[in-house]
C-alpha cells in the first residue's frame, strides 16, 4: 500500500504542475501563432525495425500523411530480420511504388554477423539518420499506424516556436477491446500526462520512441545516442535528456489529438507483465538518477496492481472475501489517480 501512496504524492506533483503550466504555455502560443504563415519543414520517418509482418500496414499510414510529398520520405533499418513472413514483407514493400521517396537499408549489409544477435536499435536509427537530407526527423516504430495528420499535428509545435528542437508527444492503442487494453490505455495516459507535465516543470522524465520528432542538425549535434549505442537502454529518454541539456527550453510536447500514434498494446495479463518486466529491467542503464526513480515507482506500483488483482482473483475463486476488500481499495485509489489525471489533463 506504501507503494501506491507515493504514487498519490507523486500524481498530485503533476497535477499541481499540469494546468498552471498548460494554460500559460496555450496563451503564448495562441499570440505566436496569430496571423503567422504555416511553413512545414521537411521530414524523414525513420524505423529500425526487425521481424515485424505488419510493417506494410505501417508504411501504408506513413505514405497517406496529410502532408506535401515532396516534403517527406520513409527510412526502414532492417535491424537482422530473420523471420521469412517478415522479410517477405520488406521485399514487397521495397518493391512498391510509394507516392513518397522510401528506401530500406540493411544492417547485415553495413555490419557483422556477430551484431545479430545484439540490440542494435540505436545504432539503427543512428544510420537511417545518416541517410537523411530532411530538416527534422520522425521516429516511430514497425508496428504503429500514424493518423493521417500526424506530422501536422506535431509540426504545429515547430509552427508555435521556430527554435524548437524537439517534439514529444503520446501514443493510444490500436484495438481498444478488452479488459488489459483498457487498463494499459489508462496507464498510458497516465504516462502521457507524466512526460508532458515533467517536461513543463523543467524535469523532462519520459519520451515515447514511437512518436518522437527532433531537428536533424540537433540529432547531430548531441551525437545520437553515444555512448549508448550497444546499451537496450531507452533510445528516445536517452535523446530527450541529451536535448534538454543543451536546448532545456526548445522541447515541446504536443497534446493535439491528431499528434497520437496507434500501436500495439498488450491484451492479457502475462504480455503486460513481461512488457512492463522489459521497461523495468531498462532501467538501471538509464542516464539519469531521477528516470531510474520514476520507472521503478512505476513498476513496483504495475507490481503491487498485478498482485492485489491475483490475490483479487484467488480470493473470489476459494470464495474466501476477507483480503478482497483492501485489495480492491488499494486497485481503486490508483485507478482512480490515473482517472484525474486523465480527466483533468
């Protein structure tokens, strides 16, 4: 229960943070962005991606942007794909006339064997990012599908405030069925509203590698991801704080509802534990002490939810209700934290 009450104390931080900061920052921005022209810059999207069979789906929703082709192209980084339904689907897409400029490098092609086996992500990125000539570039991942006003929505940010370097914004799941998805939804959210509030009061925790756009020049500048290259450290927090460190006021997290991505979420139990299993073992390689705090507050209170819905369960299954009542007190005070956040956010 301790657990779920640092929780409280630290939700109420962000709720102290989210509407003061909210308001002030969509007043400057209705006066900045009065009368001025809109100038779209130019934007590669860049995946690393490995073994993903619904990549076509993917560069399908990229292609039908609602955005100036000529402005735009598709980076694919086939990090060591091995699985034949997946390379079948990079072969087709190669293959393909798309309405945007689209070229797929592959990793086996520029680096070793023995790299197949290691997370190469960053150093993906890092090489698609290389192969660009755009002004920004847009990170998401192989198995999202982007709103067709995606990169308006987060280029309305670099509309607001030309010196922005960077743009954060949030992700919501592609089926909404079920009881998992409904409950990752509310914690994504929940954690949406932790990246944006945090980066407002000046002490940016969390960034989403799936929708994620920076100047390229800045990419650069910061030299990626060095020296985390080989780490399976998070590749988007690691860019964020490197950002902030030198740009602290040009990072802009966008809250417009085209701005979403849709991916993947877990629907049961044992996927969602294994992801969040995943996040929490990231993070003692995180570059910053407060990061590795926040995530581990997160998991161990995802680890006190998980237990006291077992116990929920075991409870009701041996008809045995002296332990459902503080469990589901305990489940309902941090459902109910993410409700308004949610709510008021």
């Amino acid at each position: 229960m301790g657990v779920v009450i640092a929780y409280c104390f630290f939700a109420m931080w962000l709720f102290w943070h989210w509407p003061i900061r909210l308001a002030k920052k969509e007043g400057q921005a209705a006066e900045i962005m009065k009368d001025k022209p809109y100038k779209l810059p130019t934007i590669d999207i860049v995946l690393s991606v490995r073994n993903e069979p619904l990549l076509e789906r993917t560069i399908d929703s990229l292609a039908q942007q609602d955005y100036p082709a000529d402005h735009l192209g598709v980076i694919i980084v086939d990090d060591f794909t091995n699985d034949e339904r997946s390379l079948s689907v990079l072969n087709q897409i190669e293959q393909k006339e798309w309405p945007i400029a689209l070229q797929i490098i592959r990793l086996h092609h520029k680096l070793s064997a023995s790299y197949a086996n290691l997370p190469n992500k960053k150093r993906a990125l890092t090489m698609g990012a290389k192969a660009s000539k755009a002004s920004f570039l847009a990170f998401t991942d192989g198995d999202c599908i982007a709103q067709p006003s995606w990169l308006k929505g987060l280029t309305r940010e670099i509309n607001r405030n030309n010196q922005c370097k960077m743009v954060l914004a949030g992700i919501k799941p592609i089926d909404q069925g079920g009881f998992v998805r409904h409950f990752a939804m509310m914690e994504q959210a929940a954690l949406t509203i932790l990246s944006g509030t945090s980066l407002m009061a000046g002490l940016p925790l969390m960034a989403n590698g799936a929708n994620l756009l920076i100047s390229r020049q800045v990419f650069e500048e910061i030299k990626a991801y060095y020296p985390w290259e080989g780490k399976p450290s998070g590749d988007d927090i690691i860019l964020l704080r490197k950002v902030h460190g030198k740009y602290p006021n040009d990072i802009a997290f966008c809250f417009h509802p085209n701005a979403i991505m849709k991916t993947q979420f877990p629907s049961d139990l044992p996927t969602f534990w294994n992801q969040r299993r995943r996040w929490a073992s990231k993070t003692f390689t995180m570059p910053s002490k407060q990061i590795t705090a926040v995530m581990m507050l997160m998991f161990f209170t995802q680890l006190f939810v998980a237990l006291f819905l077992g116990v929920i369960g075991i409870s009701l299954y041996n008809q045995d209700l002296k332990y459902v009542g503080i469990t589901c007190i305990g489940v309902f005070i941090k459902t109910l934290v993410d409700g308004i956040l949610i709510f008021y956010g």
